[in-house]
C-alpha cells in the first residue's frame, strides 16, 4: 500500500525524479503494469478494479495531500477514519508528505530522473 502511496503522490506531484525512483521494482511490492500506468494516467481510485478498498482510499488521500491548496473533504477523512487506525493514518501522511518534500527539492534543484526503472 505504501508503494501505492508514493507513486500516487509522485504522480500528483509530476515530479519525473520521484516517480522513477518510487516505480522501481513496483511489480516486487505488488504493483502491477497496469495498475502503475492506472496511477501514472491519474485514473480515478474507483476505476482500479484490482486494488482493495483500503488502497484506493490510500491512493486518494495521497493526491489530495499533494495537491494546492490541501483540502480534504469530510466524507474522505470519515472514510479514512473508519478504513485506518490512528497509527496507519500517520503512517499514510507522513508517506505522502515525505514524497511531496523530495518532488519539491527534488525539482527546484533540476535533478532529472536517475534511471532507476531504467531496463
């Protein structure tokens, strides 16, 4: 699920740098090609037929935490809050928010991707 949540939110982000280095070896954390290029086309979570619940909620909590100005609808955060314990929830912001620090610096330095998903 975190794999889920940082490629979601390195997407969101359209940081080129983030989204190599969080699809590497996505297909070992149980990612699949099309569930990659599904996050990658910003496909909406309910439109991930492969993924459970708990991980489209997840993959919609990272975009809303990547995305300006945050605003977080109630009937997601009552969601959240009946699909994930306090300790998951912190578990899932501070993933998204790690991911958005690195898109940011990330990109206002000019670093390209580093290949990592490279063949």
């Amino acid at each position: 699920m975190l794999k889920l949540v940082r490629l979601a939110a390195s997407f969101a982000t359209a940081c080129p740098f983030c989204a190599d280095m969080n699809a590497y070896q996505h297909r070992e954390a149980g990612v699949t090609d099309e569930e990659l290029e599904a996050l990658r086309a910003r496909v909406e979570p309910d439109d991930l037929g492969s993924l459970s619940e708990r991980e489209r909620l997840a993959v919609r909590y990272a975009r809303l935490a990547s995305q300006t100005p945050l605003h977080f609808p109630p009937e997601v955060v009552a969601a959240l809050q009946r699909s994930f314990g306090e300790r998951e929830l912190v578990v899932l912001a501070t993933t998204a928010a790690q991911v958005n620090y690195w898109a940011r610096l990330v990109q206002s330095l000019g670093i390209p991707p580093a290949g990592f998903t490279a063949p």
